[in-house]
C-alpha cells in the first residue's frame, strides 16, 4: 500500500513539472520531501508488510519494493537539488528515471551532461616536457666550535 502511493506521488510530481508554471516550485519541493520521506521508510522498514513479492513467476525481472525503492533515492534527491535550483529539465529528466525504478524498469545509462569537443586533426607542436629539478640535498645545521681556549701565563 505505501509502495503504490509513492509511485503515484512520484508519478504526480512528475506530471507536474511537465505542466507546472514557474510558481509552483515550492509545492513540487514539498512533494519531493513527502516522496523521499516515504521512500526512506520502505527501504528500511523491517516488517516489510508492504513489500511485493519479487518472485513473481509472470515478471521474475521485477525487483522487490525494498530494493526499487532504494534504487529510486538518489534520483529523487537529484530532482529536488534541480527544483532549488529552479531547473525543470534536469528536474523533470531525473523525476522520469525515478519513475522507471519504481515500475522496476533498468534505467538507461545517463546522457553526458558537457557535450565533448571535437576531435582535432591538425597536428599541434609538441609539448615540453616536464622533467624533475634534482635540488642538492642539504646538511643539517651543526654546531658552532668554540675557539679552543688559551691559557694565559703570568710572570712573576
């Protein structure tokens, strides 16, 4: 029962943020709290009442609730960080792989956030190379030597 309302809150959340206006930001925080709260209580309840069985003969792929729910955290709190920063694709992308582990589906391999430069194929001027500078090694300080001392004679 606690499973499928935070897969339906998750999924609310979600919806909004694909249809939210740019007020709505602390109500989709709220949300995110609500979902992160719940998802924290399934993953370390101990009865485990609300648990469905992972040896489901029709879907043996399924993971049970415990480890989906464990598996959606981090998504969840990355979407919070993007709604503080007020950010809806980052928010909505991170809300949409949330939802995938909670339906026990694999999340795809996350896109490269930095678009890599391409590839040079003019030939640059080689590089200098850093080469060590071996310091002479110093001696510990030693002690003065007192001149020795003279003795003086009298002549009586």
């Amino acid at each position: 029962m606690l499973f499928e309302s935070t897969k339906t809150l998750l999924r609310g959340i979600v919806h909004a943020l694909e249809n939210s206006d740019e007020g709505a930001w602390d109500g989709h925080l709220e949300s995110c709290n609500q979902c992160l709260y719940e998802l924290h209580q399934m993953s370390r309840s101990s009865n485990r009442t609300y648990k469905i069985d992972g040896a489901n003969p029709k879907f043996p792929s399924i993971l049970p609730a415990t480890e989906r729910a464990v598996r959606t955290i981090p998504h969840v709190k990355s979407m919070m960080s993007a709604i503080r920063r007020r950010d809806q694709d980052v928010a909505l992308r991170a809300g949409m792989v949330a939802v995938r582990e909670m339906d026990g589906i694999a999340a795809p391999p996350p896109a490269p956030a930095i678009a890599q430069p391409a590839v040079s194929t003019e030939k640059s001027a080689p590089q200098p190379v850093a080469r060590a500078v071996k310091h002479p090694r110093k001696r510990a300080p030693q002690a003065k030597r007192k001149p020795a001392r003279t003795v003086a004679t009298s002549s009586r």
